[in-house]
C-alpha cells in the first residue's frame, strides 16, 4: 500500500487507463505541456502525445462539447475544467447533451465521458473561483456525481468511471491535491453508488462529503474526548444517485443526523439527505435532523468573511452538542 | 449525374416533401405532439449535400428540422413517423419527439434543440475519426442563426486547430425564429464569418440541388482528404414558419413568392421534362405513388404502433446493468 497524494492518485488513474485503453484521452486547459493545474495529468504529455493528451483553448462549452461528441463514436474522454465556476459555460453541453443523449435517442447513443472539476473554497479566490456547485449537478437526469474524499477513492472512482458507460461529473477540491492517503498497490476499481463508513459510531450520525469528511473526523474526535460522544460518519462519496440503504441504516443505528456541507444549505446535499431519512425512516429519529452549511452568500475575499461564510469544525461540534444535550 | 441518378433524387426530395406536408396534417389532427419543424423549401440542401458524401457511412448531425437528414442518411420513414406519433416503434423509442429523431445503425447522431449544440458535438466526432484512423467525415447541418452562439466560433476555432474532418454546411434561410438575418447578424454573408478562422468556405444556390451536389463534392473531398474543415453556406428558404407555432407574420408575400418560384423540386422536375426524360402525367404518377406509400404505408404503421409502457418511464437514463457502477465486480 503505498502512501500518494490525492493529485498523485488522479495521475495514476489517468495513467492507468490510458495505458489499457487507446481510445482514452484527456483533454483540458493546460493539461499538456504545462503539466496541469493541479499536475492530475503530469507527465503524460511526454508519454502519450498531443492527441491524447490535448491542451484545449479556454472555450469550456466548445471543449467539453467536442470530448462529448468524440465520446459518441467511442472515445472515453477524460474532461478537466480546471475550476468548477467556469463549468458554468459548459452546462448546455453537459446538461442538454451527456446527460440526456441516451434517453431522448431511446439508448442508441450514449456520452461516456468523465468531467473532473476543482471546486470548493480555498484561499480568498474570490466569488468567481471559490463556489461549489456539486449540488447543481446532482439534479441533472442521466449524470453520475461523484465526489472522492481522499486519494484512494479519488483513484479507484476515476478509474470506474472511465469505464462507465454513463456520463460521470467527479467533484474534487482546490485544497485537497496534496492530501496524502493510502492507496492500493494493486489496480482498485469504486462503486459509483455507494457510502462509506468514515468512521463508527453510536450517538449520532455526521454525513458528509469531499472535504467535510475531514472536518466530520475532526470534530467526532473532539465530541469523543471532551464529550464522550461517539459520531459514526458516513461519507457520501457518491451524490447522485446517493446511497439510500447506506443513509437509512446508519440513522437507524444512531437516531440522530447531522449533515456537514460546504455548500450553501438551499436545494443542498444536506436537504436532500434529509428528504430520504424522513421519506425513509422518520420514527427513527430522536431529534430533528440538522444541517451544517455554508452562508447563502457569494464567498467574499476578505479572509475573515471567508472563513465566517463556510461551516467549520467548531460548528459541528456545537450542532452535535445542542442536538445530544451535552 | 446521370439520368437514372437525378429521377431517384427528384423522388426522394419529393418523398421529403409530402412527408413533412403529411406531418404538418397530422400536427393539426393533433397526432403529433409537441414543437415541428418542417424542412419544406430546403430539400436540395440535405439531399444534394448527402449525394455528395456517404451517407450511411460518414456521420451526420444536426439540429431540430431533422426529419429529412435522417431519412436521407437511411433512416425508416415508418420509424421516423412512429417517432413524431410518440410510439415504441420510433427511432427513439418516443422517447425523443420530432427535434430528436436518431439513427446510430445509419450513423445520423441525431437532432439537438440547443442552436448552435452540435457544432461541437461535430468536431469532437471528427477527432474521433480522426483518432481511429477512418476516412469518413463528420457532418454537421445547422441555420444561419446558429452561427451567433459562442459554440460556432469556439467549434471552428479547434476544429481548425486540430485540423479535425469535419464539413459544417450553413443552411441559410435568412431567418433565426422570426428575425430576419439583417437585424441580428453583423455579417450577412455567412461564408464570410469563417475566414477569421482560415478555414476555406464557398456560398451556393441551395435551391438548385445540382448546384449543390457540385459545390458540396469540392467541400466533402477537401475535408476527405485529410486538409481540415470547410464551411459551406447554402442559400435556401423554409415555406413554413420556424415551426408550427410560428405565425409567419414576418415575411413579405412577395418574398415567398419569389422563393417559391425557385422550388427545388419543381425546377429538377422541369429539368427533366424538358430533357425529355419525364412526362407530366409521369410526375403525377410519382406523386400519387408518394402519397399512397406514405399514407398507406407510413401514417398506417405510425398508427398502429403501441406507446411505450409507463413501467418503462426510466429505463435509457443510465445505461443498464454496467458493471462498472458496482466497481466491476457484479
């Protein structure tokens, strides 16, 4: 098992499927000669070519439009945007043609492409560069989310999706690239319906996602020290469709939700979290189901609006205290 | 073209025309559901820029009047029809409608709403082939309005950058919707536009399906032959409205006039006659053919054919049972 980087993991994935596939290709903004942004495509420039490896002009609609199309007659594109804020311009693409090709032709067409985008909010990048949009993707008919929240499922969801037949949208993180994590050393391939438990627990239960995962880790350990609360975290690596059986059984366990998102609470992951535990399991519960999300707001660039806009460690803590009482 | 050639083309654009008459019946009868949108006026467009390519074998796109490309490039009338009825037997399964007709077995990859969507989509089927190493070409039917979407100027950008095999043909009929190209295009001439992008271009007559056969023959062996893309805009004028709903209100009777009076099939028709190679009373006979195959043939399957189950209501929106949405393993 060997210790990667979480941009390291995507590199290895990109790698790997190249190698086993010719039709495979990454395309993107200066994921060529220049390496990547986030350097997820490092190296294969030299090792594959112009044609498979294509630096694309800043023409995010055109791009992806293009990769979509190449993907009707069997090449499996790997599409990075290199920030989510500019996927925006290639929404009519993947809305109106990935992810509804297959349907509206009656299953003879399908869009296998794979679009991996940086979202989230990093450092004072401003309102333009700083939005997470993963909860707009979820309500598109016909488009997988997936959302890794370490190098391993970054890797192994990667890989799987290259391979999906379905159009897969991958939300990574502008401050996650250099997470270290463990990775199998053997070829691993991730369900794209799925959850996993991040860590057991008995009290209550913390969903998260992407990078809320860690914060859920952070702040279960402090309740478990200073409280003698025990979270069990759920990490919901896919978003769309998420994983119903594995929300229910964990609330059935521990009667008690709370769901951590970057993102805005309106029309979130954290709404629709608790949609399917009401809709699933409702007399389960002890108390309300709880959201911890970011402030509706454009995230502002002065540092201490910033942090003050987006959920942190300490806010889980308090909701989990209110909630258990302690 | 021969003889033999041109009478198979003045039927089949024929053919296209009392088509899309008949779907204009049956919208009125409330057969056909949703948006239409009628090709009658430019059939020397489709057909005489096919003629000049593969069809069947080079792959074709386009936007929403797409009922004609796709019988063109061999797609069943019967199943097209089926399509605007909304029944299982369509070529989308009704699942698509009028806008969405597909035909991947005859490599037509279908008709889009966005205008100005498949201009990409185009040029990413061009990289395709060209990566596979074929020589078919990718070929993309769009308006003139479509040329103000940002897609067209970014499509034409890569796909000359990568020099990629594709052929955009520019159906001008000098409206997008109800405004006419004057009011909403700096550039009128069409052919013009893509200079900026050094890609060679040519205006032609589209209403003179010989005319196009010729100019499309220069563009489709250019692209052929591995020199990149070319653009070709094609003079033509829709007799309908921009689709069903549209009151027309925005045209002059002396400009529809004028146009109709360079009817496409009309003037091969006479070409012929005078040529000594059809009568009149053959015409006729062609026509009455026509009319019975489509209403005894066509309109008779479309109405007999079920609608698709509404236990099925989900079933194309992800593909099934891929292993790979369970890690591979199941």
């Amino acid at each position: 098992m060997a210790e990667l980087m979480y941009w390291e993991a995507i590199r290895r994935a990109h790698d790997e499927e190249m190698a086993h596939d010719p039709m495979v290709i990454c395309m993107g903004e200066d994921i060529g000669v220049a390496g990547g942004t986030y350097k997820a495509t490092q190296g294969l420039y030299a090792k594959y070519g112009a044609e498979r490896v294509v630096d694309t002009p800043i023409s995010e609609n055109g791009y992806t439009g293009l990769g979509i199309g190449a993907s009707f007659l069997g090449v499996r594109p790997v599409i990075e945007i290199m920030s989510v804020n500019f996927a925006w311009l290639a929404m009519d693409q993947i809305f109106n043609s990935a992810a509804k090709v297959r349907y509206m032709s009656g299953g003879q067409l399908t869009a296998p492409v794979v679009i991996r985008s940086a979202g989230g909010t990093a450092h004072q990048l401003g309102a333009q560069h700083s939005a997470r949009m993963e909860k707009v993707f979820m309500g598109i008919a016909g488009l997988r989310v997936v959302t890794p929240s370490n190098p391993r499922q970054a890797y192994g969801l990667l890989k799987s999706a290259v391979r999906c037949d379905d159009p897969v949208y991958i939300n990574e993180h502008e401050l996650m690239y250099n997470m270290k994590g463990e990775v199998p050393d053997d070829e691993y391939f991730m369900p794209l319906e799925g959850s996993e438990v991040a860590r057991e627990g008995r009290d209550v239960t913390l969903f998260g996602y992407n990078i809320s995962v860690h914060w859920c880790l952070q702040a279960a350990a402090t309740l478990a020290k200073d409280f003698g609360i025990e979270a069990e975290i759920i990490d919901l690596y896919t978003l769309s469709p998420l994983d119903r059986a594995g929300i229910v059984a964990s609330v059935r366990k521990t009667h008690r939700a709370v769901i951590v998102e970057e993102a805005e609470a309106a029309v979130g992951v954290g709404a629709e979290v608790m949609a399917i535990i009401n809709e699933e399991c409702f007399f389960e519960l002890d108390a309300a189901p709880v959201r911890v999300s970011a402030v509706n707001v454009p995230i502002p660039y002065n540092h201490k609006l910033e942090k003050a806009a987006i959920p942190n460690v300490g806010d889980i803590v308090a909701a989990v205290r209110k909630m258990v009482g302690k | 073209m021969n003889v033999a050639d041109k009478k198979r083309l003045l039927r089949e654009m024929l053919f296209a025309r009392r088509f899309e008459e008949r779907c204009y019946e049956a919208y009125v009868e409330r057969k056909i559901g949703g948006f239409l949108h009628l090709y009658s006026g430019e059939e020397a467009c489709a057909h005489g820029v096919l003629e000049a390519a593969r069809p069947g074998q080079d792959w074709v796109i386009t936007g929403y009047r797409d009922h004609i490309h796709a019988i063109k490039c061999g797609a069943d009338p019967k199943k097209v029809m089926a399509e605007l009825y909304g029944k299982e037997t369509g070529s989308s399964k009704g699942r698509g409608g009028s806008m969405h007709i597909f035909d991947v077995e005859h490599r037509f990859m279908g008709g889009y709403a966005l205008v100005g969507g498949p201009f990409p989509l185009a040029a990413g089927m061009a990289k395709a082939i060209k990566m596979q190493g074929g020589d078919e070409i990718a070929i993309c039917f769009l308006g003139d309005a479509a040329n103000n979407q940002g897609t067209f100027h970014e499509s034409l950008n890569m796909a000359k950058v990568w020099n990629l095999p594709v052929l955009y043909v520019c159906e001008n009929n000098l409206y997008g919707i109800g405004t006419r190209i004057d009011r909403s295009t700096a550039v009128v001439d069409q052919y013009k536009r893509v200079a900026g992008y050094d890609i060679p271009s040519a205006q032609e007559d589209g209403q003179d399906v010989e005319k196009v056969i010729k100019a499309a023959k220069k563009a489709v062996d250019h692209v052929r032959s591995g020199k990149g893309p070319y653009f070709l805009e094609l003079m033509t004028y829709r007799y309908r409205g921009h689709s069903m709903s549209d009151s027309n209100a925005y045209r002059s009777k002396d400009e529809e006039r004028e146009w109709s009076g360079r009817d496409p099939i009309i003037m091969l028709r006479d070409r012929l006659i005078k040529a000594g190679e059809l009568t009149k009373q053959g015409y006729k006979a062609l026509d009455t053919e026509i009319l019975d195959e489509i209403e005894n043939e066509i309109i008779a399957f479309a109405e007999a054919s079920p609608e698709p189950r509404v236990d099925e209501l989900k079933k194309y929106t992800f593909a099934e049972n891929d292993p790979w949405v369970y890690g591979g393993g199941r």
